[in-house]
C-alpha cells in the first residue's frame, strides 16, 4: 500500500553525496510506485551556500534561525506522516529537541539513518564558531528514540546496537543507469592515478604524496584530484579539477586507478567506502586502505587492492601503472562486484523492507 513519507535532512536535496547516495536516489522510485515524497531540509539553499564559506558569520547566524522556524512549523504537520525518516538529524546544531517532540510527544516512530561516525567532532575550520553547537553526544539519544535505525557498514551498526537493538545495514549504493553509466579507459598511454573528495579529507593524501613524488622518477602517469580546494602538494604529475556537478561522473571516468587512503582512527572506521564505490562503478582499479568497510568492499588481488604499508602502497601502484591489461581486469570485476551488491537495483528491495512500503 502506497505511504506518505516525510524525510527530515541536513541538506538541501541534491547537494551533498551522504543524502544523494544513501536515499535520494531512491525518491523517483518510491514515487513511481505511488509513495508520497515530502522532503524536508533544515538548510535552506542560500545558507547551504554560505555554509562553508569563511566569514558570513550574521549570514549563516541568519539562516541557521530561519531553518529552526521552518523545523517548529513542520512539527504541524507531521502526524500526517505514515513514515518519518531523519538522515544524521533534525537539526543540525542544538539537542535532539525536534527528535525528542516527534518521538516522545507527537508519539510518531522514526526511521534513524546515518552513514557517519557523526557521534565523533567533525568540523571544518569555516564553521569553528559552530563546533560547539554541535552537540554530538545527541546522536545517541536519536538512536534509542528511533523505531528503527539504518547504518552503512558493520562498525557504524557495532555502536547502534549499544542504544537500540532494531539496526539494520544498508550500504551506501550506485546507480549504474542513471548516474555512474561512464566506462574508464585503459588503453590510455599515460595512465590516470586519481582521488575525489572535499577539502576536509584532503589530508588523506598525505601519507601517498611521498610515494608519487617516489614514482615520478621512474614512470609516467597523472595524479588527477578532483575537489572543491586546490591541494598544495610539491607534484610535477599533479592536475586539479573542481568539482562539479554536472560533470562530475566524466570527470571520474578519466581516472585508470583510484586511490583511497585512510588514517587508522574511529572517525575512518565509520565511513561507508564511497569512494571505493564510485571508482568500481566506472570500471577503475581501486587501490585503498582496509579500514573499516573497505575490508568488505575490494578482495584483494580481484578487484582491487588493499594496501597498508608506504611498500605496498607503492608495490601496488607501480603494478596498476605498468600494466594496463591488469586495470582492465581489476576495473571489469569490481564493476561485477558493484552491480551484484552496491547497486540501487540490488539494495532497492532492502530499502523498501525498511521503510515498509
């Protein structure tokens, strides 16, 4: 039977990967089949743009009060809801007071999704004056409130139960058809070493730039990264590319090898491999660390590479740049992997279970 569904979210729809790739993907769907979609964003898009901006402190001040009034009006209207699910929070500085009114007063059961250690501080320095706001130590309140709660990988699943037994994984998915369609090309005669993310995890790089720096004596190859911030790394092979929307997926399938370096650290562990995820989407060798999740996603040696030590970082690469025919294979079978287990098609049933429609 049809549902009316109300999704509460950080951000607007559209604009951040944790929303477009954990559940927005699947909104056209849930349409199709009858569903009624209300999305409901404590940012507005004005102050999502000034979010990470420096300075615009009255501005985001401004905006930020504005998104608490809307979050008030909502709680109307909400017992209308056969479904509420709330992404990460209902708001996103302040205690749980929009959770606890739902659950608590409203008395209406919520779905909790997140794909985040979002209990840990996170930040970026252009909201250091919000840190304190945060609040982090309510994610756990949302959790015990929840009728339910949906996490990306088994550490973030691990945590949940400590606060409610109804936990269930659903893994951050791609969507073959209509977004990731793109192929890499290996016949390349230079191949394409390359990253994507935002300035918060550029710091990743860290620990690879001294291998490439290493290898740019001895092999030809591009270190492409694709970001919102110019990295400052000393890299003759360096080229950087903004990110857009619009051409973000060609802009990935130009990369031969995609890297994905992690420090060994609970915020880490928490994170949902994405990146993993969108390289084996487009048929790119994926050489990552095996921190959390990413143990899961890439076997070893089949469809990708694991690897821990500045040795096998640079064992591993050096194998990717010389050898295309070895891309090529990695690439093909993590593109299987992603179509039998991280695909929207093969999660979609798993995400109606969830939301019971």
């Amino acid at each position: 039977m049809p549902k009316k569904i109300y999704i509460l979210a950080p951000y607007p729809q559209g604009k951040a990967p944790s929303q477009r790739f954990r559940f927005e993907q699947y909104i056209d769907r849930l349409k199709k089949e009858g569903n009624t979609i209300e999305f409901h964003p404590f940012l507005s898009d004005t102050t999502w743009e000034s979010l990470y901006k420096n300075g615009t402190f009255f501005k985001k001040a401004f905006g930020i009060l504005a998104s608490f009034w809307k979050r008030f009006i909502l709680l109307f209207s909400i017992r209308k809801a056969d479904v509420v699910f709330i992404h990460r929070e209902a708001s996103m500085i302040g205690p749980p007071i929009f959770e606890w009114i739902i659950a608590k007063v409203i008395r209406k059961p919520y779905i909790y999704d997140f794909d985040d250690a979002i209990w840990l501080p996170n930040y970026s320095q252009s909201n250091a004056k919000f840190h304190r706001l945060k609040t982090y130590g309510k994610v756990k309140k949302i959790a015990k409130w929840a009728k339910h709660i949906s996490v990306g990988n088994p550490f973030l699943k691990e945590w949940a139960k400590k606060y409610n037994q109804h936990v269930s994984i659903v893994p951050t998915t791609i969507d073959l058809e209509n977004v990731h369609n793109e192929k890499s090309d290996h016949k390349k005669n230079i191949p394409v070493i390359g990253w994507t993310g935002t300035h918060t995890t550029l710091h990743y790089l860290d620990s690879i730039v001294p291998i490439l720096q290493e290898l740019e004596k001895t092999h030809d190859f591009i270190f492409k990264v694709i970001s919102n911030h110019s990295p400052n790394y000393l890299l003759n092979s360096l080229v950087f590319c903004p990110w857009d929307k619009a051409s973000e997926i060609s802009d990935l399938s130009t990369f031969n090898i995609g890297v994905m370096p992690l420090d060994e650290t609970h915020w880490a562990k928490g994170k949902c491999g994405f990146k993993a995820l969108q390289y084996m989407a487009l048929e790119i060798a994926p050489i990552i660390s095996p921190i959390g999740v990413n143990s899961d996603i890439v076997t070893h040696g089949k469809d990708g590479f694991l690897c821990t030590t500045s040795d096998e970082w640079k064992t591993h690469l050096i194998k990717l740049i010389e050898s295309q025919s070895l891309r090529n294979e990695l690439g093909k079978n993590a593109y299987v992997k992603i179509k039998s287990c991280y695909s929207v098609n093969a999660n979609y049933p798993n995400y109606k279970k969830l939301l019971n429609v």
